[in-house]
C-alpha cells in the first residue's frame, strides 16, 4: 500500500476501469458468513482465491475486489475502514458475521495475525488453524480490525473476524511459491489444507450459534 492510495469507491472509478483495472466478484449465497477479500487479485496475491475457494466450500456469500493493473496495484488498496464499494458493503451488510482474508507484507516469516471483534469465531479459527499446523498471533494493533467502520465489523451483529496473512505463507499456497497472476490457479497441497482449517473453524462457528 502506498500513501497514494484511494479513499472511496468513487474515487477510485474517476481514474480506473472496471474489467481493465480492477473487477469485482460478488456471489450470493447463504448470508449466515459473508467471506470477503476487499484487497483482492493483484493488490495483496492469493487472498481473493482463498476466499473464494472457501465461499464455495461453505456455500457461503462470497466477495472479492480485484486488482488487474500489471502494476501499480497498491493504489487500488481503499482501507478496509474506508471500503465503500457498493456491493461488498451491501453482502457485509447483509450477513450475520464475516471473514475478511487480508494479505501482510513480510517475505521472512510464515504466519496469520487474527483480529477483529467477533472474538467466539476468531478463536474458533486460530485452534483449527493452530492444529493443522499454521503459525498464528493476535493482530499488532494496527492491524486489529476492531473498528466499528471496519468492513468486517459492519455485519448484523457489528463483529468480525479479519486475518492477514503474511506474504511468505500466500507464497506457499501456490506452486513455486510464485504469486503472480498467470500461476495463482496452481494452487499447492499447502492452499487446499489451509483453505480447509478455514472450512472447519467456520463450520464450528455455525454449529456454534445453529445456522
């Protein structure tokens, strides 16, 4: 991200072109968890893929902003407290909680920082993903999404889990730890045991509260 990143949707579409610059991928599904990579395609690799794998798994509504300039993609970054494109903020609106899957830029370490203010469902997820092996820390705290504006806080409840993965562990997701966009649909064994932690940390969560 840069400091010349936008601050709203509408911003943003003066200087860019939808399908040129950036597209967005809404599916509609059951709003009980609405995963979301706001950061998605060329802005912070692999998270888009990660949420829609997993939104296909649970059936769940699924939503991704995607970067598809061949450069410069930082610039498409809005806050995830300033996020205000119209059809994600409408599935986070509408669900009961969400997943937002956010990509940290540190290539030394392999890790997940948990944040965000549904504390039941982001523990859920740190112990499914403790036991399948990942590394995961409570969110420094500026990264903690706990903010009332946060997108991942704006759910019927007011409370969300946000993750950000560290670039070294998108990195292994993929074959040759590559993350550019022409290698990103081969995903590596390490991408579907991930997205499947996910999976379980979820499904508890409904069982958890019966959906």
């Amino acid at each position: 991200m840069t400091s010349t990143s936008y601050t709203s949707f509408a911003e943003l579409t003066k200087n860019e072109q939808k399908c040129i610059d950036y597209c967005i991928r809404p599916y509609h599904r059951n709003p009980a968890i609405a995963i979301l990579a706001i950061h998605g395609g060329n802005i912070e690799p692999g998270t888009s893929e990660i949420a829609l794998a997993l939104g296909e798994k649970l059936g769940a509504s699924t939503y991704s902003f995607e970067g598809l300039k061949r450069r410069g993609n930082s610039i498409l970054h809005i806050k995830s407290d300033l996020f205000d494109e119209p059809a994600g903020v409408s599935m986070a609106a509408n669900a009961q909680t969400a997943l937002t899957i956010h990509g940290h830029r540190n290539d030394e370490d392999s890790f997940i920082y948990m944040g965000g203010r549904n504390e039941i469902f982001k523990n859920l997820i740190k112990q499914s993903l403790d036991s399948a092996g990942f590394q995961t820390y409570e969110a420094p705290k500026h990264l903690l999404g706990m903010g009332a504006k946060n997108i991942t806080n704006t759910c019927k409840i007011g409370a969300g889990v946000q993750l950000e993965l560290s670039t070294k562990l998108r990195k292994s997701l993929f074959e040759d730890h590559d993350l550019s966009s022409k290698n990103r649909s081969n995903r590596s064994n390490a991408f579907h045991h991930f997205v499947h932690a996910l999976e379980i940390g979820a499904l508890t969560y409904k069982r958890y509260i019966k959906v």
